[in-house]
C-alpha cells in the first residue's frame, strides 16, 4: 500500500494524544523524576550541547546522525515519542523491554534515509509547545532572542537534557531542531558554549526539495490521517496539511509566502518556498552579521560542500562541535555513505527558475551560491 511509513497505529495514535492532552500532567511528572534524581544530578553537568537546525531539506538529518555517532553524545531517538517529559525514567523502561533486534526502514520521507526506533531523531520540540504559546502561529514573531526569558522551561529543560545524559551515561547533548533557527540566541544566552551547525543549500535544489516533500506528505495525510496528528504532538509543521511557515520577524512577508502557497499557480507556489527560503537565511544572516558571539558558535555546512568533499567537510563539522576523539571512525564511515540524490532532479520551468532566482538571489549571494 502507497505511505504506509505514514501509518500511525491506533494504540501509538491514543497514546500521544492523552500525553497531548495532559501535558501539565507530565510536566508535573518530569520535576517529580528531577527531585527523585536529585543526588545524580548534582554532578551532571551541560557541556557545549550541540544544535543542529536550519531549513528543512539542507541535510539536518544526516548530519544529526554522524555527530549522534560519536561515543559520548546522548540524543532524543524515535522511540521516546511521545513519553519524552521524563527521560531519565522512560529510558530505564526501554532498556528493560527493548528487542535484541531492531529492524531498519526508509524513513517516510522517502530519502534513502533508513531508521530504527534507536535513531537520533528531532524530538525536543514538544518541550518547547509545553511552555511557549504561538510558537507555530505564522502570524506572530516566532523569534526568542537573547532578551527571552521563560525560568520554568530554563529550568525543566536543563534538567531534562542532565536526566538525558545521565540515562544513557553520556556527556555531550545533541539536538536536530528545525524551529530553533529563530531561536539561536535564547539557546547561547542559555549555554553560552553551545555549538550550533547549520546547514544550507541551493536556492533551485532546495526548492525543489520541499515541493516535493509537501506534496509527498499532503497526499499521506489524505489516505493516513492519523499521521496528521502525528506531526502536530510531535511539533513539525514543515510540510503537509498543517503546514505552517515559521515567522522571523516579518508578518507581512510571512503572510505573502502562505499566500503564494495557497494559490493553484505552481509558478507561485514554488516563488512561496524561494521567499520562504530568503525569508529564513535572510534572517540568519542578519543575526551572524550582528553578533560576533553567535558567529563564533555558529558551523555553516553547505549542502553541496557536504556531498562533494564529505571527509574535509565532516573533520570541520567534528572540530566545531569539539568533538575531536573519535573523528577519523566517525568520518571514515560516512565519507562513502554521503552523496548529492539521484532519485529526483528539479524539474522547473523557465519562469519558476526565474521567480527563484529573484526571490533569493542576495541572500544566496551571502551564503556564497
């Protein structure tokens, strides 16, 4: 049957929407698991937690998975969905009841990219909806700056990464979160060592990219509309038929982009996704052009960089995230794995490579395209 990697079972779909509903509940649960860890915790300390974010189709997977490779960093996997507000305890559960073999499968992306439940996945954004409102709303900022504070979220989500890292007896946090390019100088102001790898890509191929993925994912949720509630608890809106466009800064702007996607135009659907795109790194230029600090913290990886001269390209990516042991395995393991798709090629007209040329032309100018 077409999407079956869409299917959401009845009992995992029941399950995610009680833990949807009672989210005070678990909140409540995941302070009642710090108190109880309380002695362990004392010595768990945060080192330069790594965040790997950007828009989506630029690589953020793949490169979740070569740093979640090293032996010392903890991830959130597939398999803490939804029961991620208390990972200490969840964890434990897991170890206890785990299959000796787990089964791999292409993800339902359809990217070549196969998983397992064990695989490092983007999952801390349910902490984030727990305590933001409007994170998800386009027609609000969905920027948190150096000046955000919100101590209660400070405070469970320090120690709900020191719970993460204690459970699985690691010292180095990694997190893929898409939604956290807005929010790269809450996280410094957070961690003031955090490193953060952002990956971008050709304006065409990219485009190109999430059409594909949004059609793909809209025709899911017709025959598995379960799925769309999925996405939803799980927070990724990125595709699909709650998509939903993340807001830099610039009402106006984001309000044009859902409109163009809206329209029955392909040539004004694709310009949506090119402004998207200028909207976003536009954005992140900005910020690294003003902040020195987060220039520093901040790894750009170029999609076509990666694919093309993958070992020069992971030693850097190693050396930022200051994870230099190990490096030669964990480079020597990918440099044959990674490569530009062959599946698909972007098939646009004239006037659609026109309409993306225009829309992010200075901005891709700065990121060097």
């Amino acid at each position: 049957m077409a999407y079956d990697a869409f299917h959401v079972p009845l009992s995992r779909h029941l399950t995610s929407g009680m833990v949807h509903a009672t989210r005070w509940l678990w909140r409540w649960m995941g302070n009642l698991e710090t108190k109880m860890l309380a002695d362990q915790l004392d010595a768990q300390t945060i080192e330069a937690p790594v965040y790997i974010t950007g828009l989506a189709r630029a690589g953020t997977t793949i490169l979740l998975e070569i740093i979640a490779r090293h032996p010392h960093v903890a991830t959130h996997q597939y398999r803490d969905f939804p029961f991620i507000y208390t990972p200490f305890w969840w964890h434990q559960t897991l170890q206890q009841n785990a299959p000796k073999q787990l089964e791999s499968a292409e993800r339902a992306h359809g990217d070549r990219l196969e998983v397992t439940p064990e695989s490092p996945e983007a999952m801390e954004e349910m902490l984030w909806m727990a305590f933001f409102d409007g994170l998800h709303d386009p027609s609000q900022s969905n920027v948190l700056d150096a000046d955000t504070t919100n101590e209660k979220f400070e405070r469970f989500y320090r120690d709900h990464i020191r719970k993460l890292l204690l459970a699985e007896g690691k010292t180095r946090y990694a997190a893929k979160g898409n939604y956290n390019v807005t929010r790269l100088e809450y996280l410094l102001a957070l961690f003031p060592d955090a490193r953060f790898i952002v990956p971008v890509r050709r304006p065409q191929n990219q485009v190109a990219s999430l059409r594909k993925q949004h059609k793909l994912f809209t025709k899911a949720a017709r025959e598995h509309p379960r799925s769309v509630a999925h996405l939803q608890r799980v927070g990724h809106y990125e595709f699909g038929a709650d998509r939903r466009a993340i807001n830099a800064g610039d009402r106006k702007l984001v309000a044009s982009v859902e409109s163009l996607w809206k329209t029955d135009t392909s040539a004004d659907q694709v310009r949506g996704w090119a402004r998207y795109w200028a909207h976003l790194y536009g954005y992140l230029a900005d910020r690294l052009d003003a902040n020195p600090k987060l220039r520093d913290a901040v790894h750009l990886v170029r999609y076509e960089d990666l694919c093309s001269n993958t070992e020069r390209e992971l030693h850097a990516l190693l050396d930022h995230a200051q994870l230099t042991d190990s490096q030669d395995a964990i480079v020597a393991h990918y440099a044959e794995r990674i490569s530009a798709p062959s599946y698909y090629s972007p098939d646009f007209s004239d006037e659609e490579r026109a309409a993306i040329d225009e829309e992010t032309a200075e901005v891709a100018g700065w990121f060097g395209y």
